[in-house]
C-alpha cells in the first residue's frame, strides 16, 4: 500500500518528518483526513488544532499545531505551522498552568482575544500530550 510522506516545520525547526498511512488535521473548514493518493489540496489550520499521524505498527505522533497551511499533492503533505509542538515534548504542568491563567484572564474579562488564543493553545498542547482537558 501507498504511504504519505509527512513534513512537520514551523519557523523554528523541523517537527517531524516521515512515512505514515493518513493525515488527521483541524483546518478553518473542519477536520481533513488525507490518506495516500488524495486529491491535492491547500487547507488554512486552525489555531490551537490537533495533528495526527496514524503510522499503524508504528504508533501515532499527535502534535499541537497553531495556525499554519497544510499542503497536500502527490503523497507529499507538508504541515507549516505558526508554531507546533510533538504531544511527547509538551510540559504538562506548564500547559495546565497556562489554561489556568488564560481561563482566569478571560472570566475576568471576556473581551481578552489574547487569553482565548491562550487557553486554544493550552487546550491543544495538553490534547497532544494525551491529557484530559
């Protein structure tokens, strides 16, 4: 069977890199799910989206991925992201304390676009980790 070859990078470095069997991205048209020999597509992601990729055998690598494009043409997808970050590198009590201060930020005012953006990012980094949000 075809595989998809897979491109993570955000402006710092290099995500991650490899060959999986699909694509699982939240973009600002809802959800996509790309599998080998899918038509090309150019999809706008959402901030504080989820990415998933399902290798079988190999496990899953899920990423919290910020704002960003994802292309897809010829089994390439390339995910360029804003800002991301792998589920197994996320500080959890780090993220926690981040949802905390962002959800405190937006009860105290809920015209705070910055500390929604916050607590979206907060949510996706401990979605990535695997953490009950």
């Amino acid at each position: 069977m075809a595989k998809l070859r897979i491109g993570v990078v955000s402006p710092e470095r290099e995500i991650w890199a490899g060959e999986a069997d699909m694509v699982i991205a939240k973009t600002v048209d809802g959800e996509i799910g790309i599998m080998p020999n899918h038509a090309p597509v150019l999809g706008v992601l959402v901030e504080g989206g989820v990415l998933r990729v399902k290798r079988g055998e190999a496990g899953d690598i899920v990423a919290a991925v910020h704002g960003g494009f994802i292309s897809v043409a010829d089994n390439d997808v390339s995910v360029l992201a804003e800002t991301a970050e792998l589920g197994s590198e996320v500080d959890v009590a780090a993220a926690r304390d981040a949802l905390q201060r962002a959800l405190a930020s937006v009860e105290a005012d809920g015209e705070d676009t910055e500390a929604q953006v916050e607590a979206k990012r907060a949510r996706a980094r401990l979605r990535a980790a695997g953490e009950e949000v």
